[in-house]
C-alpha cells in the first residue's frame, strides 16, 4: 500500500507542512509519493530529497530582515520580488537537480496564465519547476515554459490530491493551509497588523490625550442637566454638541497595502477552490492547521508554524491510526 501526501500552498503558512510530516512519521507512517503547490511544492521537493532536516534548520534562523533580504524587493517585469536567492538556496542546499535523482516520486502543480490550465511537473529540473509552482500573482514574475508563462498552482489546484492518485498513492493525506480562513478573522488579523505596524502612533496618542483634555476641563459649560423636570431637552442642539464630544473620534483605518490586498485576494480565492478541488477528489486523510493567525509573508515565524503543523497531526492522531490500522 503505497501512502502519498499533497501539500497545499499558502505562502508562510507552509512552513506548517514541516511539522506535520514529522508528526506523521513520529506515528509510524511511511511516506512514498509526494505533491506540492506553491510553497508545499518547496517544501516537498527538500522531504523527496531527503533534505527535510537542513530546511527546517534554515527557516527557523530566518529574521525578519533576512526574509525581505532573501524577497529581493524591487520592480520586476510582472512582479514585486524577485526571489532569485529564495530559489537559489533550494538548488544549493534542500533539493536535486531533477525529478529522476530525487529519493520519492514527487510531482508539483503551476496554472498557465493564458490558458488557465494546470501544468503539472514531473521530469526535468526541479528547481524550476518549483519556481513556476511558487509565482504568486503580482507578487513573484511569471516562469516561462515551453513557451507558456506559469504563475502559482493555487489559482487552480491549491491541495494536488489528483498528483498523488497520479503517482499511485492509495491513500492520500492532504494538508490544507486555508481552511481556517474565516470573514471573521479578518478583524483580528488587522487588528494585529495595525498593532504591529504603528506600535500606537504619537499622533493618534496626543490625539486621545488632547481629547482627554477637552471633555474633562470643559468647566465653562452649563453644569446644570441638560433635561428639565419633563425629561425634555431644554436645548436640542447643546444635546447633539455633547453627543459627539461623549464618542471620541476614531481614527480612519489606513488603506490594505499592495501586499495585504494580493495576500488577502489570495486567501479568500484559494479558499474556496480549494473547497470546490476537495468535494471533487477528496483525500483519505485531510489534515488542516489552524493558521488564521499567520500571514502571508511571516516566513519568519517557522518555529510557531511548525509546531502548528504538529498539533494539526496529533489533533486527528486517532483517526489516522484508526484508518490506517495502526496499533
């Protein structure tokens, strides 16, 4: 009985994809065949070349400033990053050279950008093949192949179970990244975002401050009850003035910045073709992390994602024993 496992994409998040096939082989399952998209494809083109151990020990050194140094910032043709050195390190120190030297049968997905068809790799270099997997739209430029360009696999087949059965996987364990995207954790996360963006500007402090002020010192108004002895207002504009100076003014939420509009655009599209891939070829095993927490280029917070990827295993530990008959 041959296992397989099919990644899923979601940029950051998939450093999770570590933890959970450490947890599956802590239980005792062998994994034979292997697919990924996006970041699921990186991460297993490094487990099919048995090179799981030094990727984990890069990510979890990664700063924060390391990440945007590894992006490559700048203005791309058809991208805002260029990637070259996050590609780069694959090559050199987490993947072989093709898909013939690699220790599992891997395969990876990529979606033509004309075409719209899903373009899976199977032969040839498997760093390139990853790339094309990993293009995020707006955010990496395209890959050209065989005269297609090829943007990420997500926009098309987020969790490749087919890729598995194509291997010949009996039993296919599938790891979705996106199935805790809610509506209604979009609160929390800007909520978290501004946090970690203006760390509580000084403007908006002196802002409070200022108001503080005003509504406490405001002795030179009428002290008397604002309502007479028939609980009317005796002055209905005197009553709308205080009304607004009672509710402090908030201040306007800042607008999403490009990488929050495409990371955000990204979520909630993988998210549902995702669920629509899924209902069509459904996996044995479907393991989902609870990442709504982590966003899409946290690439530095692999030691959180990782034990997230984890727990995600040993939440449905019974279920995977139960189905696969281990003792």
């Amino acid at each position: 009985m041959k296992i397989g496992i099919a990644l899923g994409s979601g940029a950051a998040r998939g450093w999770a994809h570590i933890g959970v096939i450490q947890a599956l082989e802590e239980l005792g399952i062998k994994i034979d065949v292997v697919a990924g998209c996006s970041i699921g494809a990186y991460v297993g083109a490094a487990y099919s070349s048995n090179k799981l151990a030094p990727l984990e020990e890069w990510v979890r050194s990664l700063t924060e400033w390391q990440v945007f140094a590894l992006m490559g910032v700048g203005l791309y043709r058809g991208g805002l990053v260029s990637g070259l050195k996050v590609f780069k390190a694959l090559e050199e120190n987490f993947s072989e050279e093709t898909f013939e030297e690699l220790c599992k049968p891997f395969a990876c997905v990529a979606t033509d950008l004309y075409s719209g068809r899903e373009i899976n790799f199977l032969t040839g270099s498997v760093v390139d093949a990853v790339r094309a997997s990993c293009a995020i739209p707006g955010l990496f430029p395209p890959t050209t192949f065989n005269d297609r360009w090829l943007v990420d696999g997500g926009v098309v087949n987020p969790v490749p179970v087919n890729l598995c059965r194509h291997l010949g996987a009996d039993i296919v364990f599938a790891v979705n990244l996106s199935a805790d995207f809610r509506p209604q954790a979009l609160d929390s996360n800007e909520k978290e975002r501004e946090r970690n963006q203006q760390k509580i500007s000084d403007v908006f402090s002196k802002s409070q401050n200022q108001f503080s002020k005003w509504f406490k010192s405001d002795k030179k108004h009428k002290e008397s009850d604002p309502l007479d002895n028939e609980g009317k207002p005796d002055d209905q504009d005197h009553v709308e003035l205080n009304s607004e100076i009672a509710k402090p003014r908030t201040v306007k939420k800042h607008p999403p910045s490009m990488i929050g509009v495409m990371a955000g655009s990204l979520d909630i599209l993988q998210a549902r073709v995702t669920r629509s891939r899924l209902a069509g070829n459904p996996p044995d095993i479907l393991i989902e992390p609870q990442l709504r927490d982590f966003g899409m280029m946290e690439f530095y917070r692999a030691e959180e994602l990782i034990e997230e990827g984890r727990n995600s295993v040993k939440r449905i530990a019974d279920q995977i024993r139960y189905q696969l008959r281990i003792d």
